[in-house]
C-alpha cells in the first residue's frame, strides 16, 4: 500500500517528529516547515521532506529545485522589486 500524500497536521506533526501540534506550530512560525496546502487543512508530504531537506542543510541550492519557469518568475520578481 502506498503512503497518502496529503496529511493531516497530527500526522504532518508525526512525521515531521514533532511530539506535540505547539512543536510543529513552532516550526510554521519558524519557517521550517510550509504551511497547509492553499485552500485546505492539508499538508503535502513532499513539501515537508522539501522543508526539512533544506533546513538541514542536504539541499543548499533552491534554485536546482524549480522548474525553468519558476526561475524565471523569481528572477523577473526580484528585478521588478529592484527597480
């Protein structure tokens, strides 16, 4: 059986190892996990282990992570916010 993707926050929490919902409340204020998928109380368990790849240092280079298009959007954001 496959693990579902979409997780509750309890289990967002576990996963993550959060013993308590206040520690993951303190990691969401904190940055280090996202937040709930837009629109739902759901979180995307890729997302997470996207997170904490980066919070812990195994993924240094964020912009590896995105699609042509989003460097683009990003890039083009920065230098609209420049001028």
């Amino acid at each position: 059986m496959t693990e579902k993707r979409c997780l509750t926050k309890d289990e967002a929490a576990a996963y993550c190892g959060c013993n308590t919902l206040a520690a993951f409340d303190s990691w969401l204020q904190k940055g280090i996990v996202p937040k709930a998928i837009p629109g739902t109380n759901r979180w995307d368990r890729k997302a997470l282990d996207a997170a904490l790849d980066r919070a812990s240092g195994l993924v240094t280079d964020y912009a590896a992570e995105l699609t042509p298009y989003q460097r683009w959007k990003a890039e083009n954001a920065r230098k609209t916010q420049a001028a």
